[in-house]
C-alpha cells in the first residue's frame, strides 16, 4: 500500500525557506495530507504506531531539567513560542531589502550579502544554516535596538541565568547532517571580522571549540 509520507518526505528545497510540511497527528504519526507554510517549532518525532497502548500506560510529558530543579511539569519555559518569535522576527528582518536598514556593521551586513546571494561554485550554504547564523547576528546586533524585542531578550536572558548562572549562552539546534561545523566557521568568521574592524563590546577574537570527536575536530582544522 502506497504511503506518500514515506515515498515522498522531501518537499522543500534546502537552500531555501520551507513553504511546505507534511500534517502530523497528536500522536506524531502523519495523516498524509501537506500543510502549506513552515512547521511550527515542536518536540515530536514521527514514529511506528504501536499495535496496541492501554490508556493507562499512555507516557507523561517529559521535563527536560539537568537536575537543578528548575523546570517542572507546571512551569516550564516556552521554548516553542520563543522559538516562533525569533522565526518570525527574523523571516520579517530578512525582508528588508537595504542592508543599510539591516541595524548591522558594514561588515557584518557584507558577510551576510555573500552568504546569501554569492554564486557559490560548488557546495553553498543551506537556509538552515544561514538562518542560525542570522539568528546570532540578529539577537546581539539587531534586537537590543529594538524596544519591541525587550521581554523576548529578558526570556532569553531569565533562562540562561537560570539554568546556568554567571555564564550567558544561547543554543542553536540543528538536524544532524545539516553542518553545524560549518555554521561555527561562519560565526567565527562574523566575529573576528567585527573585532578587527570594529570597536564593539560583543565581538571577540578569542574562542573555546570543544568537539564532540576527533571527526569534527580534524574538521575544524581545516
């Protein structure tokens, strides 16, 4: 018996955004039918339906906590809505058509042209990657510009202060294959670009990389 899902799964281009997913229920399983528009940002995983599941058995939400206590089943941080916000401010930022009404530096606002738009001879960035990049860029250079982004950047903000104190960071979560590794080069290159031309607080030249293996390590060398 055919299954359009699984014959067909692809239905995007991966050098641009998606206008295109397939429809999952709230089980995770699909329903065979495509939605048009980008997916909204959700924990699930499309697995085999089980033959059979009591009710009673049916699983708990899982907390994601690290042991510190920080988040339980009754408060939990909206990572999908935070995530929603930042898509949509940055689909909106990638609209605009001047890059001197992009709230960048010059040379960030270059780096950004050429990732885009460049002829790239062989292998060219993927939207995915582009868009974590701009995702960086956006939330140090373009958002703290904006008052409307205030309680976005104090979520962000309460969160990394809560789950890890004096040390601020922000995650980018890419699919595997997607080329995260490359994805640190571009942010390396955002950042030295900027601390070498430019006299700005957030840039820097120094970096801590630490590889998950000797695979992505002899990567970064090159």
């Amino acid at each position: 018996m055919s299954n359009p899902f699984f014959d067909s799964p692809v239905l995007n281009s991966p050098y641009s955004c998606p206008t295109r997913y397939w429809e999952l229920d709230e089980n995770g399983q699909p329903t065979q039918r495509t939605i048009d528009g980008r997916r909204p940002a959700e924990f699930i995983s499309p697995i085999p339906k089980a033959r059979k599941q009591k009710a009673q058995s049916a699983q708990k939400t899982f907390v994601i906590d690290e042991g510190h206590g920080l988040t339980t089943e009754d408060q939990q941080y909206n990572v999908q809505q935070i995530i929603g916000q930042v898509r949509r401010a940055l689909a909106e930022w990638r609209s605009i058509p001047n890059p001197a009404d992009w709230k960048v530096t010059p040379e960030t606002a270059t780096l950004l042209q050429h990732w885009r738009t460049f002829d790239f001879p062989g292998v060219r960035p993927f939207f995915c990657q582009i868009e974590a990049v701009e995702a960086a860029i956006w939330l140090t250079e373009v958002a703290p510009k904006l008052p409307s982004t205030k309680k976005l950047r104090e979520d962000l903000a309460n969160a990394s202060e809560d789950a890890n104190p004096g040390l601020p960071r922000l995650a980018l979560k890419l699919a595997t294959g997607a080329g995260k590794t490359t994805v640190m080069a571009m942010l390396i290159a955002w950042q030295v670009v900027n601390a070498a031309r430019r006299d700005v607080k957030w840039a820097t030249r120094g970096f801590l990389i630490v590889a998950p293996g000797l695979t992505i390590r002899d990567r970064l060398e090159v």
